[in-house]
C-alpha cells in the first residue's frame, strides 16, 4: 500500500468501499478471538506440568516441614535461586505469593498507610489538600496506573523514550516538586512498547536529586528473562541506588507468572535492608508465610538459574514465530502506508501500535465488532486517557497460530478502515 496521501479523494473513497465489504465478511465468520491480554497459550503451560510433583520431598535444606507454618520472608533455597538468577542478595529478597502485582500494591498501601524511614504517610498528604504524585512512563501498564487510581494518587505521565523515561523531566520535577513520590518502571521489554532501560537511565534514577526523602522507584522487572529475539542486560537498580548514595530508593519486583503458572507461580520484593525490614514488620500482621510448598517447588523443579535461562530459551521458541507472524503482516500491509507506526521488541509479550492520532478507540471497537478483543484504547495511559487516541497494545501470546493469524488481519483491516475514515473525513 503507497502512503495514504498519495491516494485521491476518490481511490480512498473505492478503498474505503472494498475493506467495508471484508469487514462485513469478517462478521460473518462470528469469530470469538482474545489479543487483549499477555496470557500464555496452553502449549506454553503444559511444558511446566513437571513442576507439579515434589521428587525430593517437602523438608527443607535446614530441616524444616514445608508443609507447616513459618519463613515469612520465603525459604533460603527460593530466595537464593532467585538471587543467583536476577543478581541480588537473597537477605533483599522476601518471596510472595503468585503475584508481584499484589506486593506492589501492599507496596504502596503501606506507604499510604504508615509512610517510611520516619516520613509522613503518604495518605497525610491528600487529607492536607496536596495528594502525592506518581510519574508513570507512557504508554505503560495499565494494572500499575490501577494501583495508583485506586489509593488516590495523582498520575503524571512522562514519555517514554528509547532507552528509558525522558530523564531531562523526570530530574526536573523530582526536583522541585516534593509531593512527587515515586516513578512506575518497567526497565526491560517494558509492556507495551518493548523499551529497554540503558545504564545512563538506570545510573540517572539511581543517583538524581529528589526534593521527597521518601521518593521511591517501583521497579518491576516482570520480563526481566522474556527475552525472544536478543538477550539484553540490566544493570543492578538496588545497587546503583547504593552507589548513588540511596539504599532505599528502589522497590524490586519480579515473578514467575509468565515463566511457570500465572496463577501458582511465585513473586519477590527486594530493596536495601531498612526497607526490607519494614515491610517485613507490616507483613507479619497479614500472614504467617506465603506458599512454601510452591517455592519449594520451584526450587526442586529449576534448581540452577541456567535451567531457568534453557526453559526461557525454549519458551521463546515458542513465541517468536507468533510475534514473527503479527510483525511480518503488519509490514506486509501497513509499511509505509502512513497509518500506523509499530515497536519491534527484542522480547517481553506485546507489541505497540500507534495508529492515525483519533484512531485507535475507533480500531479496538471495529476489532471488537468482527470478534477480535484488544486492550481497551487508552489503557496504556493513566486513566484510559491516551491524549492522541493512539495507542494499541497487541498480545499475541495466547492465541494459536492459526487463531493469531485470523486476527491480525482482522486487525489489520479495522486499522485501515479506521486510518482511511479519518483521513476522508479531514478532507471534507
């Protein structure tokens, strides 16, 4: 397709015409396809059914029954897998229970509830007229901007560059604005662009100057080990917020939800010892120990990083000719036609597409009209609010093959009748 401003008045008019009638086929076939959500396909989880089984029974190395009470802060082999893995110091790591979506919101609710490091709660601050503030990079996650809408804080969105958030605003509002708490991260295959954080950026949030004592980066590296295409190193948050003379500025976040089950897997929060210690005294008031029995295993199942690192390798395997699949169609039909601009991620689950700005509410709901679900437009924003109407985040993950391709060009054809619509109507 040549760019759509090559086209008269009258050819798009034609175009228009014939994608309508697909798109009226399309319905006919009354699919009932899902790209909303990053899901693993049942192929993916029935490589993990091994884990089910306890082959070396449920004692731990110390001796103690992992089927009884106890070790709030998880089991020394769980944590000290999932330090060896991600580089951390198991004494910084406290395991969770499935999800790490939940520590975070813990996370944050206590620092709403009791503030830290002897600083007001955060929620003092609302009853004061001043809410706290939160920088969210956009696009983002949108169960992160949730967090955020649901506890009363106030989102800011910073955008989100190549290699980590437009760090020339983020410095200057942290530093002058000391209602300004925290920054939302997601430094590897961020969801849903695929952006990797650089050294430079990591070094920059580690060490900037903030005017809140108690600012606090929420690092969630949920595909931390998702890589499908190239691997890319991380450099070490907590560590550089120790170099960079603030043990305390970084929450770490991590799970297994997208490498074993999403629904029983395990999750970790990490940061330097003063906070590792409070959160530890808020959550002994909520349970007496998360599930040992699942660490354990996962300890039991991997037992060495490297077998963590081969069972990624072949999930990729898995997933890269799906996302081979949506990239090569995207640029088989839409390269170069102006409608829509799309991210080619090394690894992580989605793929951003940008469409035709005011386009993509009308995309997700022409997609929805022949049976393909996305994520709803505006998700990847806080409070659904994408100010362009541009953004849709595409999952293919859970999808077959067979299923993924019909959507996609179900997709493909929504954004076309979308892009041209606009592009008429603006010449009437």
């Amino acid at each position: 397709m040549r760019h759509v401003t090559e086209y008269s008045k009258q050819e798009l008019n034609d175009m228009l015409k014939e994608l309508t009638i697909q798109f009226q086929e399309a319905k006919k076939l009354n699919l009932k396809l899902n790209m909303a959500r990053g899901k693993p396909a049942a192929a993916q989880l029935d490589m993990n059914m091994g884990l089910l089984e306890f082959p070396e029974g449920c004692t731990l190395e110390d001796g103690t029954d992992a089927r009884n009470y106890g070790v709030l802060e998880g089991i020394p082999e769980c944590r000290r897998l999932l330090g060896r893995l991600l580089g951390l110091k198991p004494d910084q790591i406290i395991i969770g229970g499935n999800s790490s979506l939940n520590l975070m919101f813990d996370t944050m609710a206590y620092h709403c509830l009791f503030g830290t490091q002897g600083e007001k709660p955060w929620s003092f601050y609302a009853y004061e007229g001043s809410p706290v503030k939160f920088l969210c990079p956009v696009p983002g996650y949108d169960r992160h901007f949730q967090i955020c809408e649901e506890l009363g804080i106030q989102m800011i969105p910073v955008p989100l560059l190549e290699d980590g958030p437009d760090m020339e605003m983020v410095e200057a509002m942290v530093r002058e604005d000391a209602s300004i708490k925290g920054i939302w991260c997601v430094p590897l295959h961020s969801n849903p662009q695929g952006v990797c954080y650089s050294d430079r950026v990591v070094d920059r949030l580690a060490s900037m100057e903030t005017a809140a004592p108690d600012f606090r980066i929420f690092w969630d590296n949920a595909y931390g080990v998702h890589h499908i295409y190239q691997e890319v190193p991380l450099k070490n948050i907590l560590e550089a917020c120790e170099a960079g003379g603030h043990p305390n500025r970084a929450y770490y976040f991590f799970s297994t939800s997208k490498i074993t089950f999403p629904g029983a897997g395990i999750s970790l929060i990490a940061s330097g010892p003063d906070n590792m210690k409070e959160f530890k005294g808020h959550m002994s008031s909520q349970t007496i120990g998360h599930d040992k029995l699942n660490q354990l295993r996962h300890v039991q199942y991997f037992k060495t990083p490297e077998n963590i690192r081969a069972h990624m390798a072949a999930l990729a395997e898995v997933l890269r000719p799906k996302f081979d699949m949506v990239l090569n169609r995207l640029e088989e039909e839409l390269e170069g036609s102006g409608l829509a601009v799309w991210s080619r991620p090394k690894g992580g689950y989605f793929i951003s597409l940008d469409t035709l700005s005011g386009c993509a509410k009308r995309t997700v709901q022409l997609a929805k009209e022949a049976g393909v679900t996305l994520t709803g437009a505006g998700a990847t924003y806080p409070y659904k609010r994408d100010p362009q109407d541009r953004n849709i985040r595409i999952a293919p993950t859970y999808p077959t093959p067979e299923e993924l391709k019909s959507a996609v060009d179900i997709f493909i054809l929504c954004v076309k009748i979308a892009g041209i619509e606009s592009v008429v109507n603006q010449g009437n």
